[in-house]
C-alpha cells in the first residue's frame, strides 16, 4: 500500500516560470519529509526537508510547503531553470522508523 | 559527497547464479540502508542496518539478504538471482538530520 503518492507522473514547465510538484501521504505518523531530486544513472541526490513543527521551509529556488490537515506537500521551484529536469522524488519517515517512504516520482521537463 | 561508492556499477548475471553488491562509506555513518528503483514503483526498501551485525528487513526483502561486518561496509546478497530481480539497487546511509545520502547505483541485469 502506497503511503506517500505523487499522482502526476510528468510536469512540463516554461525556464523561468514556477514549477509546482505535489505529494500527498496516508499515515499520520510520517513527521518529517523530504524532496529528492534524480538524474538519469546516478544516486538521488537530497534537496530539502521539512519537519511536521513547520509550514514551511526554504532553500534559495526551492520551497517546501507542509499542510498536516491535508496530509499535503509541495515543492515549489522559483525560477525553473533547464537544469532543473529531473525527476523528483517525494519522501516521509516517521520518528520511530528508519526506513524512508518514497513516491513514485514525478519527472519535471524544463523547456527554455 | 556522502563518501559512499557502490560496487559494480554494471552486472549481467543469468538467472540462479549467486550475486553480491557492495556499498562502502568512509564516514562512519551508523545506519545504511539498500534499496530498489524501479520504474513505477519510486524506491522501495530491501533491508537495513543500524550497525555492525544488527540488520533488518525492509518492504520487499524477499530473495535477499544482507551482512555488515564492518562499519563502513554493507554487503547485499541475491542468492539465487531472478529475472524479477533485474534493478537498480541504490545504498544510502542516514545523515546528521535524519536525511539519507544515496550511493551512486548498481545497474543488474539477470538474464
């Protein structure tokens, strides 16, 4: 059973514009998430976090908003850049596991 | 640069014969973790470690298994190799935060 779903497999978005990627989750245990960005034969690389104590958090081009009632998240990208191609990975654990929960991925295509 | 480098990179296999890939970190990181990626199905976990000795399963453990006899070293084991076994295996290990660094990937073909 998929806990952490991100339902849009694709995203084509315009260089410069914003790039929005979804998440949803099912357990209300998962307290901490994180965005994982993946090129084409190589590792997922880490890009933010949020902890459940927060809303939100931000990193240069890169925010993540939490909303627990909704058991959502997104990442917002701003401004997209070709680089950004990628697909992204959506991720939770909750403090008493180890273990993370990944999304299928959504892969995001950036066209100048 | 979490340090972790990932052995072979590349494998075709055929299908029964024994497999072994190895993660290797130098930072001394507690936990490390191997998963699956495979396509439609994001990654899913196949066992982990919270140190020397001390292993445990994961979502799809079924078909391997796993040593870690050294701190640095996280061994995992197909002992008889199948066609649905044919992946993309990524290590990774658990940083300061709770954030978990992934390895550079093995690609393993079983024939």
């Amino acid at each position: 059973d998929q806990q952490v779903k991100q339902n849009s497999p694709s995203l084509s978005v315009q260089e410069g514009r914003i790039s929005i990627l979804n998440c949803d989750y099912t357990n209300s245990m998962f307290d901490y998430f994180l965005w994982y960005k993946k090129y084409p034969a190589e590792g997922p690389t880490f890009l933010i976090s949020i902890s459940s104590i927060k809303d939100k958090n931000e990193d240069g081009r890169f925010t993540v908003f939490l909303n627990k009632s909704a058991k959502h998240l997104s990442l917002h990208i701003v401004p997209s850049q070709p680089g950004d191609s990628a697909v992204y990975f959506c991720a939770a654990n909750s403090n008493s596991g180890y273990a993370l929960n990944f999304g299928k991925g959504t892969s995001l295509l950036v066209t100048p | 640069d979490a340090g972790i480098t990932q052995s072979p990179r590349h494998k075709v296999t055929e299908t029964g014969t024994p497999v072994t890939l190895r993660c290797h970190q130098t930072e001394n990181h507690r936990y490390m973790y191997w998963y699956r990626q495979d396509p439609g199905h994001g990654l899913r976990l196949i066992h982990y470690s919270y140190g020397v000795k001390d292993t445990d399963k994961g979502e799809v453990s079924d078909g391997y298994s796993v040593s870690r006899s050294k701190t640095e070293d996280f061994l995992l084991t197909l002992e008889s190799a199948t066609s649905s076994q044919t992946s993309v295996y990524f290590c990774a290990i658990m940083g300061p935060h709770n954030e978990q660094f992934f390895g550079p990937g093995t690609r393993l073909t079983v024939l």
